[in-house]
C-alpha cells in the first residue's frame, strides 16, 4: 500500500481503537447519508475494519 504524507498529517490505516470515533463519525448526519450503518455503528465499523476489502 502506498503511503502518504502530508506537511500536517500522515494517514494511517485504521486500528481497533479507533472504531468510536469512526462510529462516531459516521452518526453525523453530514455522513449518515453516504455511508451504510444500522442501529449499531460501533459493530459496523469493526466489522468493516475486519474485513480486507475494505481497507
């Protein structure tokens, strides 16, 4: 995988302990609307963080 970086930020892959603010993220409604979730998005982000096509 290609890396990046910026002069401000160097992103990263995605880790188990990230999975609350990317649920939390995703409950925003400017999100809500692009991005798949049901009642639980805590276990929507860790299944998606599981998966690795999704990556």
């Amino acid at each position: 995988m290609t890396e990046l970086h910026g002069t401000r930020v160097v992103p990263r892959t995605s880790e188990p302990g990230d999975i609350p603010a990317l649920a939390a993220l995703r409950a925003t409604s400017e999100v809500a609307v692009y991005w798949r979730g049901g009642p639980d998005l805590t276990a929507d982000v860790a299944e998606d963080l599981a998966d690795p096509d999704s990556r």
